[in-house]
C-alpha cells in the first residue's frame, strides 16, 4: 500500500503472493511531488516493512518526456519537443532513448548494452546500469518471431552499477536483450 502522509489516503493497494512488486505512478504532474510512505503487510494486515521515500517530478515544459534539466545539460532547448527524436551522436538512438537509457546523447560510445560470457554451462551477462533507472532483461528463442520473454528484472538503485544476470538454462540459440524501463 502506498499513500502520501500529508493527505492520509491511499494511492494503491496491491495484493500479490509475489516476493516481489513493483507499482508505478503514472502521468504524474509538479503537485504530485512529496512524501510518501510504503506500506507492506502480510495477509493477517499487519505491517511488517514501513518505507519513506519522496517523489520528485522534473519540470518537462515542451512535454517531450524529457526532463528540461536533462536537455539543458547536454544542451538542448527544453521549449522544443522536436529535439526528442534528434540523434546527435548518430548512435541510433533518439535523444529520448538516451534518456530512458542513462545514457550520454553527445557520445556514440556511451550505450546500454550487455556483454555476455560463458561460464561451465551457464550464461552470464554484465551491462552499466544507471541510477534511477529499472531494467528487464529478456530472451527470445528467435530474432525472427518478435517475441520476448523476460529472464529477470531490475530495480532501481541510487548509484550506477555493473549488473551481473546469470542464466542457468542450457539452451542453444537463445538472444538476449536488455530494455529499459521494466517490462511487466
């Protein structure tokens, strides 16, 4: 359950058997911004994990879903919702996947993408994961098909980090990719 002390009402009240959750706000405006407070409980409701944390909304004033401050730090004009699908640094990838991504949109090096190695008869996989930011990563049997599915899911920390995912399938001809943010 996740509610803003400062209005005492709930926002949601998510019921999984899952060790795992994950909820997002969405469509999120300036005065949604502030406290709020995580609350897990068991089954028998009583509480037995209590979360602060605060939400920070990032002013977007051209509505490209870019934060303005992120524009003007890599010196974009945040009055200008066309430089979202720019690609400066010819990587491929548009100004606002280098946002979603973490990644520097002025440099062709800077990219999120795994690196992977064999070890035994395991795959293990290692990718920069930026701060803020929640990744999957997902397989699929063929490159064909357009189907993926996902191996496991990562959740945002305060700092950068490496990230290390191992999958212990023996299987041949397996493609892997990593998306960001988290795919349900």
């Amino acid at each position: 359950m996740a509610f803003r002390p400062r209005f005492s009402f709930n926002v949601t009240d998510i019921t999984t058997p899952s060790t795992t959750a994950t909820f997002t706000l969405l469509n999120v405006q300036p005065p949604d911004g502030g406290a709020y407070r995580i609350v897990v409980t068991n089954l028998g409701n009583t509480a037995i994990a209590t979360v602060n944390s605060t939400l920070t909304v990032l002013a977007d004033s051209d509505g490209d879903h870019i934060p303005d401050s992120w524009e003007t730090q890599y010196g974009f004009n945040p009055n200008s919702a066309a430089d979202g699908s720019d690609d400066p640094d010819h990587d491929g990838l548009t100004n606002l996947q280098e946002y979603r991504a973490g990644t520097n949109p002025t440099n062709a090096l800077s990219t999120l993408k795994l690196g992977s190695f064999l070890v035994n008869t395991q795959s293990v996989f290692s990718f920069l994961a930026a701060s803020n930011k929640t990744y999957s990563v997902q397989y699929s049997p063929s490159l064909l098909n357009g189907s993926w599915i996902n191996l496991t899911n990562l959740s945002s920390r305060t700092t950068n980090r490496t990230a290390l995912i191992t999958d212990r399938a023996i299987v041949t001809n397996r493609f892997y990719r990593v998306v960001t943010p988290q795919q349900p």
